[in-house]
C-alpha cells in the first residue's frame, strides 16, 4: 500500500493502464472526525466505499446463482421437493 501525506486541497493522480486518469483530492479535514476525499474520474469509473462495493458484488454473486438456477429450470425443482420429502 503506498501510503502519501497530503494537504487540505492537494492533489493525487491515478494513471489508469488505458490513459485515463482519477484525480483524487482532500478536500476537508475534520480533526478527529476524518477526512473528507474527492474524487474526479471518467464515468466508465465506478467509485465506491469499501462497503458498498462488498455490498454490489454480494449482489452480483446472488444474481449468478439466481440466474445458473433459472437456467436449470424445473429439474433444481424438482430435485429439491424430492430431497424435501425424502427428509420427511
């Protein structure tokens, strides 16, 4: 991890592989309360906080199994009322 020591209103640049840039600036400092942390990126870019970005692949993890499931159709049903009643 590089760790930087900035400013109030500096200023850090991400280059991208492809040659686009983030922009990454301080934008406020509120003593213990943190940091406030602006960013500039081309729209392509998704900029999340860690937790939402855990929360959106969560999601898109269940969209997969929802979908792997839809796919197999009636038979995952089917399947599964078969194991249901042998258990009872």
């Amino acid at each position: 991890m590089l760790v930087l020591h900035r400013q109030l209103n500096e200023d850090v640049y991400i280059d991208t592989p492809g040659g686009e840039r983030v922009l990454v600036r301080v934008v406020a400092i509120n003593g213990h309360k943190g940091v406030k942390i602006g960013f500039e990126a081309p729209r392509a870019f998704a900029v999340h906080r860690r937790e939402i970005a855990e929360r959106i692949e969560e999601l898109r993890e269940q969209a997969t199994i929802a979908a792997a499931v839809q796919k197999a159709g009636p038979s995952v049903s089917q399947a599964e009322s078969q194991i249901g009643s042998e258990a009872r």
